[in-house]
C-alpha cells in the first residue's frame, strides 16, 4: 500500500513497503533540479535506506541530475540501503548508462513490479544487459 509522507514537496513522495518513492514529472532541467536534490537528500539525511525515483512520466534528466543520482544510489549502498528507477525510457536508461555509473542502482520495469516483488528490483546492469540481447534477438528476427 503507497501512502503519501510528503504532500507540500515538489515532488510527490510515497512511502511503499520499505521503498520511498520520489514521482518525476516531464522533466528535471537547471530549474528544478535543486529541488529534486534538496529533496532527495533530505530523505537520505532521514534515515530512508530505499529510494525509488519514478521516471515514468519523465523525459529529460539533466547531466547533473544523472550524476546526483549516481551519487545518491552510492550514498545508500554505503549504508546498506538502494537507489532504484521505476519505469525510466529506454533514451534515459542509456543516457544514465553512458554518463553515470549504474552499479549501485536498481530497477524496476512497472508499478506493478514494485507491487509484486514488495520492494526488490533488479540491479540496473542486469536490466541493460537483458534489453540489449533482447534487442538483438529482435533485430535477427526481423532479418
């Protein structure tokens, strides 16, 4: 069950099992990412272990942005915590890729994923490297 923890925050925050969620909406560009920072970092400065960005509804990240989040998913880790992506685009799944470490960060496919698996996402590169061979079986196919 999701429950909303933070309702005047920029951004929508839920509380899920023991996930965090932080919704995205559109985009983060130079002006709103200091409040996803802010925010992000007040969660982490909390206590929560587990956060999970919702990129369902987003289609830009800034470079820094993408950096922070890197940070942020290593920040966890070193507390035994996560950082985890819902839904993000395929375009922002590689732009992460290529301009981030993605070692430390999770991901979950849907809303239902995170619903059924009660908080446990697939590490990040496992995903990237299960879309690519899916990408290249399909790409055989069509030959």
């Amino acid at each position: 069950m999701l429950s909303i923890i933070f309702i005047m925050a920029p951004f929508r925050t839920q509380k899920f099992s023991s996930w965090v969620v932080v919704s995205v909406n559109d985009r983060i560009d130079a002006f709103n990412f200091g409040q996803l920072k802010v925010q992000v970092n007040q969660l982490i400065d909390a206590g929560e272990l587990f956060l999970v960005v919702d990129l369902e509804a987003t289609h830009f990240l800034s470079l820094p942005t993408i950096k922070f989040l890197a940070e942020a998913a290593k920040r966890l880790a070193t507390r035994g915590g996560s950082l985890a992506l819902l839904t993000p685009a395929e375009k922002l799944k590689r732009q992460i890729h290529i301009y981030a470490t993605l070692e430390e960060m999770k991901l979950f496919r849907s809303r239902e994923d995170l619903e059924r698996t009660g908080g446990e996402p697939e590490p990040f590169g496992q995903q990237l490297s299960r879309d690519k061979s899916e990408d290249d079986s399909n790409i055989s196919d069509s030959l």
